[in-house]
C-alpha cells in the first residue's frame, strides 16, 4: 500500500471547496491543528495518518494498525489465495483488509509474522540496508556440523538473483537444531543456505524480527496488536 503524501494547502484547498489565498487565511487564524499541534505552515507535508481537525471538527483520522500473529505452518502468507487459508482468515479486527504483509514466510514455516497499513513502517522494517535481524529456530534432517557456522558467515552465492548473501550467524543448538540469524529476507534463504549441505530443513520457526520477539502467550494461529512501543523499538 503507498502511502499517501499531500501537502496540507491542497488537501484543505479540496476538502473546504476554497482557492490557496483562502487555506492561508483559515492557517493564519489558528483554526486547523495537526496531531494536535497548531498548523501554520501551508507547505506542510501532510500523510494518511496524520490527525487533522479543522474549527475542533476531525476531517481526517486514519489509524496506523501494526499486528503481530503466531502463524501455523499450512497458512500461506497472503492476502488471498484459491488453495490455502491465508493470514488475513485467521484475523478478526474490522480493518484486516486495509493490512499489507511485512516480510513473508513459506506456507511451511511457522512464527513471527508482522502486518500493517503503514507502508512507511514495513519499508525500514524490509529495506535490505537496514539489517534488521530476523531470527529463526531450524529443525534439520542431517547433523550439524561447526562446518556450517563458517559458510554462513562468509555468505552464499545465489546465481538465480547473481548476490551473494550478507553474513549470517549460525549457533548450534543440538545436533539437528540451530538458530539462524538473517539481516536481508531472500527468497527460500534458509531453505536453500542449508541445501548447500544438503541437509533438508524439516521445521522453520521465526521467533523475532529486530527488537521484537513473538509473544509467548500467543497460541498459534492467534494474533495481537503491537504496543507503541513495540512498534517504535523494533529497529532501534
Ligand atoms: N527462509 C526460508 O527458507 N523460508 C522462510 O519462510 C523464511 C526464511
């Protein structure tokens, strides 16, 4: 979804029915405020969740919703689809439809996964320059060995899309079990680093994306709304 930008003379311009001169004389008489801040300025840039009322009356209130959900394997990671029930059907809030998918995961991977309307948030959240770290528990076929510690690190070579993947971090948890460290979001790039070894993933689990960690308290296939400060310490 994109995020609408405006500047504020044109979005009170159309709203009121009224010329610029007009918008300057309704700024200069202190009668429009912006996230409750007087407006003054008519080259301000105005988005669709800014909260803007004009004489104490609210002409636009949009809402920023940010959800995480504990997603169950066998739920595909769409909005719609003609096979699969998808995130958007294990959702119950009014707004559901208004929400866009902040980094997939395969319909067989399980955990974390982020939904909003804020585009602003999910492109700082995706951008591969940000590094955020997505972390995820793998369950494997084969055994581990410290072997794989080092090639993560050193980064892969996906001739497909010609990159070669930023250094992951690997921790051995067990002889089957590791923790994967991301900081970019490839096509199947757990999947296919473990396939270098040969060693088939058998369970794909994402328990945090940044800051943020999956509820513990969530069942799977349950969903909540973030906090505040859930959604402003994520890529701290
Ligand atoms: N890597 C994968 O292979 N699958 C996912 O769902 C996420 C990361």
């Amino acid at each position: 979804m994109a995020l609408n930008k405006a500047r504020l003379d044109r979005f009170l311009a159309q709203y009121c029915q009224v010329n610029r001169k007009s918008v300057r004389l309704i700024l200069a008489q202190n009668r429009v405020l912006i996230n409750d801040v007087v407006a003054h300025d008519i080259d301000e840039v105005i988005d669709t969740f800014s909260h803007i009322t004009l004489d104490g009356k609210v002409i636009q209130a949009n809402c920023a919703y940010y959800i995480m959900l504990n997603k169950p394997v066998g739920v595909v990671s769409a909005t719609r689809d003609t096979k699969h029930k998808t995130v958007l059907d294990l959702l119950e809030y009014p707004f559901k439809n208004e929400l866009h998918i902040v980094g997939r995961l395969d319909l067989n991977t399980s955990g974390l996964l982020l939904m909003t309307n804020d585009s602003r948030w999910s492109e700082r959240l995706t951008l591969p320059e940000k590094k955020i770290t997505k972390r995820y528990i793998v369950t494997l076929q084969n055994k581990l060995t410290a072997e794989y510690i080092a090639a993560f690190a050193e980064g892969m070579y996906f001739a497909f899309e010609d990159i070669t993947t930023q250094p992951a971090k690997l921790t051995i948890i067990s002889d089957y079990k590791a923790q994967v460290e991301l900081f970019e979001g490839r096509y199947h790039q757990v999947k296919r680093m473990f396939g270098r070894f040969r060693n088939p993933v058998i369970a794909l689990h994402r328990c945090s994306i940044g800051n943020l960690q999956l509820d513990q308290q969530l069942a799977v296939g349950l969903s909540r709304k973030l906090t505040a400060l859930e959604v402003n310490n994520i890529n701290q």
